[in-house]
C-alpha cells in the first residue's frame, strides 16, 4: 500500500466513542452548575428535576398519551433486565440477536431465566435475522440498533399493530435518531450516554398500556430482586414514571440530561436530531463510496445505522491476516489515531469482527467527520507498514 502524506486538518472534537458519546457542540460544566447538589431527590426540587426530564423526554420523543416513562437504575441493561424479569413468563418468546446485546438478552431468558418455551432468532454481524419468521403471538425481545454492529431493523412495518405478545425494544442507540413506531412497540428502553451525550448509570423505560396490563396480571415464577419491582399488590408502582426513583440518581447526571434535552430542543427536536445523525452518515456513505481502505460491514443500505457506524477494513494487505493479526493491526490503527489526537476509541468492540466503530449520532458535527476521514486512510496506510 502505497504511503500517504499525514493530513493537516483535525477534528475540532475527536471523541467518537460509541458509549459513553460525545457531549453536545458547545458543552460546558457550566451547564451543570445549577444542579440541586446535596439535596435528596425526594425533596421537591429533586424530584421537579426528575419529573422534567421525564416530561421533556416525552414531548421530544412523541410518546403517546397513555404510555409511561420512568428513570430506573443501571443504564440501558438495567432498562431491559427489568423488563425481561418483570414481564416474562406469560407465553413463550421470540428473541432477535445479530450482534452482543441482543445475544446478552437471549443468554439471559434462555440461561438466567431458563423460559422453557424461547426461540431465539440469530444473524451474524452485518445482516438481520428473517423478520418474516417473528411470530407475534409470542413476545417479542430485539435491539432496534445493533451498536456493536451498525445494524437497525429498517422500521417497524414488520410488526402487526394487532399482535398478541408483546414487543420489548432495546432501543439506547437509536432513541432520539431514529423514528420509533410507538404503535408497534409495547417497552422501549435507552440511556441518556448515547445520542443525547449524556452521563452513565441511568436508564430510562417506557411502558405501554399493554406492559402496564401485563404487569399487574402476571406473576413471574422467579424471585423479584427489589431494584426490579415495578408492582405493589399487584398494582403498578406510579411513582416510579412520576420522578420517584427505584434507588438514589445522582442529580449531577440528571441536571446534564436535561441540559442535553434542552440543546435537543434547540436544534429542532426529535427531526432535528434525526437529520443530523441520517446527515452524518451520509457523509460516511460518500467517503466510503470513494475508499479503498474501509467498506460498511452492514452491505445493505437499508439495515445501516445512522448512529454506531460500523466499518470493515478491506486494505489488500489487511485481509491476508489472519484473525489474530487483524486484530492486533486494527488496534495498532486505533493507537494511531488516539496518539495524533484524532479520534479516540475507534476501535470495533470487543465481540465483532475487526475494524472500526464510528459514533455519528447528533452530538457529532459533520465537520469533525469530514476531518476524520483522511487521518483514518492515513492510519491503516501507516500499519501496513508492520503488518503488510
């Protein structure tokens, strides 16, 4: 491969983490500084803080009336677990994995929560397993978005508004960049670290009607560990959607939602936040349309992220290595990039094939992506120096 000059120009911001994400344009702890520190959250303006980001969350998002949105502990898997354990058990469940997190959710139900009567429905990274094999009379467990592998289900017209599960969504990397058919969608769940910018450690879950229903008719046949428990003598625990927390937040990463929900708002809401995360991959598409270094690793168009974008790399020199060496060469590019200072944990994680994850969600600027790109031809250009 022949060398390339290092290029000039850099990303203003080279933080393109896929979780933690980046902060939104302009951030600065000074928005933070009017956080109700010291305070309970049970005291007024504590929960006031928590039932405003449950109430802007809501408007953002287009949540329907009816449905409910509550903050719960341990980030997006402490969403999800709480959903699995909680509403599972009532008739038998097709579970959709094509990447980590969803293969995480089928070992949970098939070897934590041991349901006799699972399916689960595989594709390997860059594909979606058949859709027309879901059967919907069952519940239904899926990531929206594949971050590990830059795979999203197209939309939602896979699934019957009339169906007789329910549907339990993964949905952290594409909450607030992608469209969400709520009609289709019985439990969505996200954190606020990923396309908002946020902190760590919350979660968020919404519920529909038919969850709520479930919850207060079905018993699970498993002990309830108390960080899960969403009903009271059989009833729905209100509180809980209300800004009346399971376990203690922390008001310093509440206050830095907020400030994400409010730039949110600022640059046009939830289509504002889709246009700048479909822009960024466009963006991506055209470099990678003219690169000999990089393709997606999702082939169809359709199915690609616009938010954890992920990439092969198909250098000549890269793909004679064996997988021990792509992956040693893949991290070598990776070091590159973080010692000029260009992008930093670009690396494919840890369980998907070599290569490389771009977070392009709306927190990042075109611009920052435009930059990249050169440093990246000029980064495997420069590991084939060690490993070609």
């Amino acid at each position: 491969m022949n060398a390339i000059a290092k290029p000039s120009l850099r990303p203003a911001n080279p933080n393109f983490s896929s979780g933690p994400c980046a902060k939104r344009p302009g951030y600065s702890l000074e928005a933070l500084k009017g956080a109700p520190l010291g305070r309970s959250h049970r005291a007024k303006v504590g929960k006031s803080r928590l039932k405003e980001v449950i109430d802007r969350s809501k408007a953002i998002l287009g949540v329907p009336e009816g449905y409910l949105l509550g903050i719960v502990p341990a980030s997006d898997t402490g969403a999800v677990e709480m959903a699995l354990w909680s509403l599972l058990g009532a008739r038998g469940v097709d579970v959709l994995a094509w990447e980590s997190f969803g293969s995480g959710w089928a070992t949970d139900i098939v070897k934590q929560l041991k349901l006799k009567d699972a399916r689960v429905m595989e594709a390997g990274y860059g594909d979606l397993p058949d859709l027309a094999q879901v059967d919907f009379a069952r519940d239904v467990v899926f990531t929206w978005n594949g971050t590990t592998s830059g795979v999203r289900v197209p939309n939602g017209d896979w699934i019957p508004a009339n169906r007789e599960g329910l549907t339990i969504c993964d949905a952290t990397s594409a909450a607030f960049a992608m469209d969400l058919p709520w009609d289709k969608l019985d439990v969505v769940t996200y954190s606020w670290q990923k396309v908002l910018g946020g902190e760590g450690a919350h979660g968020v879950l919404i519920l529909s009607p038919r969850a709520v229903a479930r919850l207060e008719s079905h018993t699970p046949a498993w002990p309830m560990p108390k960080i899960f428990r969403m009903t009271k003598g059989g009833k729905l625990i209100g509180g809980i959607f209300e800004g009346e927390t399971i376990n203690t937040p922390s008001m310093l990463v509440v206050e830095d939602a907020l400030d994400g929900l409010k730039w949110s708002e600022s640059v046009g809401g939830l289509a504002g936040l889709i246009a700048r995360s479909e822009g960024n991959l466009a963006k991506i598409a055209k470099w990678v349309a003219g690169c000999d270094a990089v393709e997606f690793l999702a082939a169809k168009p359709e199915i690609r992220s616009c938010t954890s974008v992920c990439l092969r790399i198909v250098s000549p020199w890269f793909a004679k290595l064996d997988d021990d060496g792509q992956q040693k060469a893949q991290k070598a590019i990776v070091a590159l990039l973080e010692k000029e200072g260009v992008a930093y944990d670009l690396g494919a994680y840890r369980d998907a094939p070599a290569g490389l994850r771009i977070w392009a969600g709306a927190t990042i600027e075109g611009a920052d992506l435009e930059a990249l790109f050169p440093w990246i031809e000029w980064a495997v250009a420069e590991a084939a120096k060690d490993f070609a």
